[in-house]
C-alpha cells in the first residue's frame, strides 16, 4: 500500500446486521473538513430493522462525503473518505490530486473484486438510490425500462427456493423466464408471467373496446417500500409460502383475569410494574410451553433436523413510527411475574422511542401479538420467519355468556394460534390453546401450574 493510500483511508457502509445488504444514510453528524477521532459516531443510517449509529475507524479529517442524506447505499460502498495524516506535506492541491486518486482507485477496485464486508457480504457495484421528489412529477409513470436478456439455457437461473418450486409446480421451465430482479434474479412475479395463457386474438367482427382511461396520477401518492416496511414485507413473504401455517381459534371467559389485573395493580407490593392483561397472557403461554416443550422449535432445513429449545425467547410484535417490529424477551421462561412485567414495560418503551437494538429482534422462538388494543376480535396471525408458534390476542369485551348455568355478561376475549404444521400437528397445537385459555379461565393456575 503507498504512503497516499495509507493516508486517504475510505470507510465503507458496514453490514450491521445479518445479511443486511443496504442501509439508508438518515442524517451525517460530521461536515467535510472535521476532525474526527477512532471510535467517534460519524453517521447515523436506517437498515430494514432498525436505525444505527455507525462509528469511524480512523483518526484525522474529514476529506469527502461522498452521499447525500437520504440516500440507500450498497453494503460495502464506500461513504466518507478520511485524511489520517491532515498535516502532511503537499497542501491542498496536492491533497486534492492524492484524494482523487485513491478515490479512483477505491472504485476501480470496488468494480473489479468483492471482500467480505463485516458479515458475509461484499463491496457492492453501482450501489446507490435516491428517494424520489416529493411532487407531482415523480407520481408519473416512468418510461419502461428494457427487459434484461434471459440466461443463457446453460446457466442455471438465479432463483428463491419459493420461486423454484412456484416454477415447477406452474410448468415453467425457469431458463426461459427473463428475470427483472435485481442482479437477474428471477421473481414470483415474472413466473406467474410466463405461466400466464397468451392473449386472444382480437375480433375484428366487432369493433374493440375503449382503451380504459389512465389513473390520474396527481390524485395518487407513492411511498417508497424501505426500511422496517421492507423488511417486514420480505419476511411475511418469506415466512408464508416457506412455512404451512395452520390457526385454531378459542374463546374464553377472562373474567377472572380481568379481576386479577384489577387486583394486582392495587397490590403495594406491585407498584411500579407494569400490570395488564397482556403480561398475563404472556405468563399463561409461557406455562403452556413449559408443558408442552415440542411447541418450541425450529426447522433446520439443511440438515434436516427438527430443534427443540430448552429456552423461550418470547418476542412482542409492537406498531412504531418506523413499521411492525417484533423485539424478544431474551429467556422469558425463567423469569418472574415482576421480571416479565418489567421486561415488557422496557421492550414497548424502548420500541415506541426507536432504540430497539438488532440483538433485541434476534433469536426469538415464538411471539404474542396483542390486536385486542385496535379493537379486533380476533385474526390469523403468520409467523415470525424461523419461530414455530403466534399467539394472537383479541380484544376483550363484555358479551353474554353461559356461567354456572345461567347467562350472565362476563368478559370474553377470542384467542388465535398459529402454528408451523411441520413442526406442530394439531394434536399439540390445541393442546397449548386449550392450555393458555384454562389458566386465563381459571388465573390461580398461574401459580400452581406455573
């Protein structure tokens, strides 16, 4: 490496997470012509789980941002260029010169190889979008773009497994299909494409219909898919048509646990804590899986094998500014009562404000999505991709209900499970239900079950 290149250092956007590919620049904290030291935060990005603040490696100055706020980039572009040795010789013509030069070459270098980057991926090759102009102008439809050349028949198309066998059970053979994926990756979409019949042709007997009139565009508005939305969607993809899904519903009298909360909040003791019919949902399901361990797993698809967990990490599904984000309670079986109420006052509070970090949304086995606080009664949920089971929440109403023989109004709330069918029959899946609906039936099984 020579002098120039030791002295123009580049730092490259990071995967900050797990296979995380691009991240959007939200707001820089230094200007060109700073002084910056090794470890000081220089940039603050938003990746499709969360917004990070990414510290600089170096000590020196500031030579040149290279994106502008609001701009995705590529993992492994470079994004800010720094001088290690700003006092040197040469001035600033010539620092200008040795700037330009390892710019230069860091792109030609970029263009020509890919290093690993932090966590699996690469320097990326043209790497960068803007968000759109927030006019009526970028609500136009846009001029369409050419169609990439389909693979060569000898190669093997790139494709999702989804994709594959969306491909081979519709009779389409994917070496014909012409990819509009990024990097050529052949989507659902471009399947479906291929299957579809070809069009009629058209009568001339009769006169053709009116061309139907285009939407006006300036009564629309478009919102770019990134971020949390992004991610979500990919995952809720990913997860739906990876793994078969099966929901069985239950309702229940809560009467008991309503009371209970109510009870509880009045406690001395439990001042302080965070005390509501979710967390004790939350301990009921966590009782249903200590009874049932079987309910807890995952599916390891490349070596075949089905992975019980002797641990719970019991994620919470939670509406931020940002989108759906599902943090976990790291180990949620072996707390307290007082722990877990704590625990989740942390997790929504912390959710609510934007600091949810990545190690938070990692890992988690099965998660509680409460939709009683929107007023539905019930739904069916799909899973968080990798975990084996979703209990959903409805809301909680006063209906007329049959107790000890008579029709009485009590509290009644509709519980929803899903469950991966690979792993959960529905032998076991009921049983874990009917588990979690009995202790909110009947709470003192709260502490003699639990």
């Amino acid at each position: 490496m020579t002098a120039e290149a030791q002295r123009y250092r580049e730092f490259r956007m990071p995967d900050v997470g797990e296979g995380l590919t691009e991240a959007e620049i939200l707001k820089w904290l230094v200007k060109a012509g700073d002084t910056v030291c090794d470890g000081q935060v220089v940039v603050e990005v938003e990746t499709a789980k969360a917004a990070v603040e990414l510290p600089i490696p170096y000590d020196g100055r500031v030579r040149e941002i290279l994106f502008d706020e609001g701009t995705t980039v590529d993992v492994g572009t470079t994004i800010i260029r720094i001088d290690t040795d700003p006092s040197g010789d040469g001035g600033d013509e010539g620092g200008d010169g040795a700037a330009e030069a390892s710019a230069g070459g860091g792109r030609a270098e970029a263009a020509e190889r890919r290093e690993p980057v932090l966590v699996g991926y690469g320097v990326a090759t043209g790497a960068t979008r803007r968000r759109p102009r927030k006019n009526a102008a970028s609500a136009a439809v846009p001029p369409q773009a050419a169609a990439p050349a389909p693979a060569p028949a000898q190669a093997r198309p790139l494709a999702k497994p989804p994709v594959r066998k969306l491909a081979k059970d519709l009779g389409v053979d994917l070496t014909t299909v012409i990819p509009s994926g990024a990097n050529g990756v052949v989507t659902r979409d471009d399947v479906h494409a291929a299957a579809a019949p070809a069009p009629a042709p058209v009568s001339f007997d009769e006169p053709a219909a009116a061309p139907s009139p285009a939407p006006d565009a300036s009564r629309e508005r478009r919102v770019p898919i990134k971020g949390v939305r992004k991610a979500t969607a990919q995952a809720m993809v990913a997860s739906a048509f990876t793994a078969p899904h099966a929901t069985e519903f239950v309702t229940v009298d809560v009467t008991r646990t309503v009371r209970m909360v109510e009870r509880m909040r009045a406690d001395p003791d439990l001042a302080g804590l965070r005390i509501n019919t979710l967390l004790l949902v939350a301990r009921a399901f966590l009782i249903a899986i200590r009874r049932h361990p079987e309910v807890n797993a995952s599916w390891d698809e490349e070596r075949q094998e089905i992975v019980i967990k002797d641990y719970v990490n019991l994620g919470i599904a939670a509406a931020t500014p940002r989108g759906l984000i599902v943090p976990n309670i790291k180990d949620a079986g072996a707390r307290t009562l007082a722990e877990l109420s704590r625990a989740l006052g942390d997790l929504v509070t912390t959710a609510r404000e934007g600091r949810t970090s990545l190690a938070d949304m990692r890992d988690g086995t099965v998660t509680i999505t409460n939709i009683g606080v929107f007023g539905i009664d019930t739904g069916t949920p799909i899973l968080t991709p990798g975990e084996s089971a979703i209990l959903a929440l409805g809301a909680v109403r006063e209906q007329p209900w049959v107790h000890k023989g008579r029709i009485k109004i009590r509290q009644v709330t509709t519980l929803a499970l899903s469950f991966d069918h690979r792993l959960v029959d529905g032998e076991l899946g009921s049983r874990v239900l009917a588990d979690v609906a009995a202790v909110l039936e009947h709470p003192k099984r709260l502490f003699t079950w639990g």
